[in-house]
C-alpha cells in the first residue's frame, strides 16, 4: 500500500515573489537562476540585501591535516560553501 501524497504539492518551489514583481531565491540557487535566465535571453538585475550580521570570534583546538588546511583556505575566499568528507568505511 502506498502512503498518500494528498496536500503535498506536485512541484516544489524554491523562490518568493515580491510585491513589486521581484524574485527572492536562496543563494545557493543563483547560479541556477542566472543560467537559466540567460538560456532564456533574459538579463537579471541583482541586489543583495542580506543582512551583514555581526562578527564572531570563534576558537577551534583541533590540530588540522594538511589537506584540511588547505581546504579550509579554499573555503575562506567562496561567499557560500560546505565542507565535508565522506564516510570511512568500516573497520572489521
């Protein structure tokens, strides 16, 4: 028997609209969203209005690896990433 997908929608969507006809899309999909608009021929007008926050200090003890090194210097010159790693394999 199949669970029921009543009330779940068809599609997702991931954007907002704004009163004046403007599209809000989370960070993670502007690069979406501008190839799209392109293949479509359509130019984007972008602002960014996130909130800049405040600064934090934050302390880490941990010893890191070179190639967590480097990687964490990768990191450091992107606006939006992730790190992680993938799973060790079991040990017998």
């Amino acid at each position: 028997m199949r669970a029921s997908t009543w009330n779940i929608p068809r599609f997702l969507q991931f954007f907002d609209e704004t009163i004046d006809g403007g599209l809000v899309v989370p960070r993670g999909m502007l690069t979406t969203v501008t190839e799209l608009a392109a293949q479509a021929g359509s130019k984007l007008d972008l602002a960014d209005e996130r909130a800049a926050g405040t600064t934090q200090a934050f302390t880490c003890s941990a010893v890191l690896t070179w190639p967590q090194q480097e990687a964490v210097q990768v990191l450091i010159g992107h606006d939006l990433g992730c790190w992680s790693r993938r799973p060790e394999r079991a040990r017998p």
